[in-house]
C-alpha cells in the first residue's frame, strides 16, 4: 500500500484485526485463564449480562453393600460481563492513507497494550479470593528460591489440582529475582531464556510469566494493643463462636482491645490451631492448617477502652466438617489460637499460581452502530470494535477502540497466592 494513497485508505476491518492481533499478543494474564464461557452468554451478536454456571457435584464413597444414596448440593456460580473498557483518540482524514504498519505503530500499538493490561490487572485483582498462600522460609520476602516453588505446587497437589496447565504469573521484582536464582541450575536453553528473554520456561510443571499488573495486598490492622511486633499471633476464636454448624462463612476471633479500631481487610489470610486442610478427594488432612481468606472488611469501633470484643468476620472456604464438601479436619474450637499471615499494615506483592480453570475471562463481541464506520472482530474468543466519527465541530476525526468483558475467579481452590517483599505503609 502506498503512502498517501487516497485509493487504499484503511477499512474498520484491517484496523480492527490488527488492534485485536495487537491486543491478544498483549495479554499475559489473559491467555493463561479459562477461556470456555462465551457462548453462554446468548444474543448475536452478544450483549454481556450474567448468566449462572453450575458447579461440579461432589459425591461421598459408602464402603457398604446396601445402597446409601449421596445427598446432592447444586453449587453455582454467578459470572457477570458487564466492564466495557475503551480508548479514544482525535486525528487527521490523511491518516487514513498511512500504512497499516504506520497506523499500527502511531495508534493502534499503544492503544492495544493498555486494554490488555487493563484486562490483566483486573485478572490479577482477583487474588483476594485465594485462601492458599505460601512464601520464602523467612517470610515474606522477594521470591527467590526454588523451593518456594515446590510449596506451591505442593499447594495445589494437596488440593487435587490436575497436574497440566498450571501457570506461575511474578511480578517483575520476583521473575527476575527467580531467573537469576534457577539459571545455575538448569541447562543452557532455559538459563538462556530466563536471561535473554525474561521469560523463565516451563518449571516445576508449571509454565512461569512475568506480569507488571500483579497486585500487592495492603494488610489489616489487626493486632491487638499489647503485641509490639505487629504480627497475626495473639488472636483466638471465641468461646461460644457460632461455628459450631458446619457450612458457616463466618467466624468469631477475640483478644482485640477495642481502645482503637481493629481492621481486617478484605484479602487478608489466617490460620487456626487444630483446624486441618483436607484433600477434596479422599477426605484426609493434608498435614497443614487450613487457610481463611477475609471476604469482607470486619472491624470494631473505638471506646476507649481496653474491654476485649470479638470480630465476627467473613470467610471462605467455608468451614465444612463432614461430608463430599468437606474442607476441614473438624470445625474450630472455642480458644483455639488464630495466626494471622504477614504483618499489620504491610503492602505485599501477590504473585500467583494457579490451574488455568481457577479464573475465567469472558469476552463478547459489541454491536456497531448502525450506519457508523466501523467493525467488531472476533477470534478465539477474543474480540474488539472500532468507530469512527466525525466531529464537525472540532473538524476532527475521532476513533474509539472498545471491548466488553468480564472476569471471575471460578475455582479459589485451584489457585496460590505467593508472597512477594513487604513494605510497610
């Protein structure tokens, strides 16, 4: 095509495609998750809106030879697209002659990179829903071992997770931190790419990215009046906590002296003495406590007082006893003692592992205006739209690139928060 040519000016559906080639090669969080749900979502072209995804039943063995039938729970999941996310730019008719190549590198490239990312954060924004979490021997700090690693994959292995299409996403502190620890230990092909590339290969099964969009996780200010190093021990589950009913979301924690507000916020993670991880397919414990990710912010107000309250917070996993849900050894007692993870008002990074099916991203395509100039493309469930207007009285052209979409942690189970360098804040 020669520049400047007014008979091969570009159409909406050579913009389009390479926005959408632009935006797919992008993506990092987004080409790792769930990509399944799109043609549930019904109209054509599709609108979005929400529709209920049935979750897999869970069934519990009788070793008997008289017939005991399972009770059946019908779990499911609400997924919703409804985040329509754009960018728009004003310019010149000529710039219809350019080159692809010349629009692409004037419009199209910059425009792509920040829907994708945008996508991707949002992606990784989800991590609030993982309960596992695990980080280097000393704590949290920069991952930078091996081993490190292995306990999460160990993670996953404890939740039954199949071994295949598992992915580890960094953040840019903790790839390279991991690339220089592990290109000692491996051949020359993987050192070489972890150095040359930044991209550390397939790894302890699991394939390894890096993502500048990974989250870090401001932590509660739960410790209690008396505990100088700022950390989660010191806390307990009340006497008479109203968990004593398996299937409970909710749990009761005390020894927070109410002289000042006591804040849990939603994402933080804590464990509880005695109260076991179970394996989902055999019922066993696993030989580590059960993690709780916070749901939803929990505090008390001040008095100015010392006087001792509890905390009624939300939780999840739930906290199921017996049963094919099961996810605990047994329910909590009354003063047994609760380990918060990390440190009061820290800002911790947090990395993620995760099988692809524990979040999905949703696309669908969105309608062109009737009459508009512009094209909505669609490709492995991926898709964008442009238009373009006039503005008479600006004497502009103005062009919008938009995509529809919607993300949802599916399987919390599936996935494990790695911990990063805190900072406090």
């Amino acid at each position: 095509m020669a520049s400047g040519s007014t008979h091969n000016l570009l159409t909406p559906t050579i913009i389009a495609k390479e926005a959408l080639r632009l935006f797919k090669n992008n993506l990092v969080m987004g080409k790792t998750v769930f990509r399944g749900y799109e043609n549930e979502f019904p109209g054509s072209p599709k609108k979005g809106g929400t529709v209920t995804l049935r979750a897999p039943v869970k069934f519990s063995v009788t070793k008997a030879r008289t017939r005991a039938t399972s009770t059946m729970t019908e779990k499911s999941i609400t997924m919703s697209v409804a985040t329509q996310a754009h960018i728009a730019w004003s310019f010149n008719m000529l710039d219809l002659t350019l080159t692809i190549e010349e629009y692409t590198e004037r419009y199209l490239r910059p425009a792509a990179a920040k829907l994708a990312n945008t996508v991707d954060a949002d992606l990784c924004g989800l991590y609030d829903d993982i309960y596992n979490v695990v980080c280097e021997t000393s704590g949290p700090v920069t991952p930078h071992t091996f081993m490190v690693l292995g306990k999460a994959m160990q993670k996953l292995d404890e939740e039954a997770v199949p071994p295949e299409d598992r992915v580890v996403v960094f953040n840019p502190a903790a790839h390279w931190s991991m690339a220089n620890a592990l290109s000692a230990f491996y051949v020359q092909e993987v050192a070489g790419k972890a150095i040359r590339k930044g991209y550390l290969g397939s790894i302890a099964g699991a394939d390894i990215y890096m993502d500048q969009n990974i989250k870090t996780h401001n932590t509660g200010s739960w410790a209690t009046t008396g505990e100088g190093s700022g950390d989660g021990t010191g806390k307990e589950v009340a006497t008479g906590n109203p968990t004593g009913v398996s299937g409970t979301t909710r749990i009761a924690l005390c020894d927070f002296d109410i002289i000042d507000t006591r804040i849990f916020k939603v994402g933080d993670v804590f464990q509880i003495a005695g109260c076991f991880a179970v394996n989902p397919m055999s019922g066993e414990s696993t030989g580590a406590l059960r993690q709780f990710v916070v749901t939803a912010e929990a505090s008390c107000g001040s008095t100015g007082t010392t006087t001792e309250v509890p905390i009624t917070i939300a939780i999840s996993p739930e906290l199921i006893g017996t049963g094919a849900y099961k996810t605990v050894t047994s329910n909590p007692s009354g003063g047994a003692a609760v380990d918060v993870i990390g440190e009061i008002n820290c800002a911790i990074p947090q990395n993620l592992a995760f099988h692809k099916n524990a979040f999905a991203l949703v696309m669908v395509p969105l309608e062109k205006p009737e009459g508009a100039w512009g094209s909505t493309i669609s490709d492995e469930g991926f898709s964008i739209r442009i238009v373009k207007a006039y503005d008479i009285d600006q004497d502009d052209e103005l062009c919008r690139l938009d995509i529809l979409y919607g993300v949802k942690t599916i399987y919390p189970e599936m996935g494990v928060r790695i911990m990063g360098q805190a900072a406090t804040y």
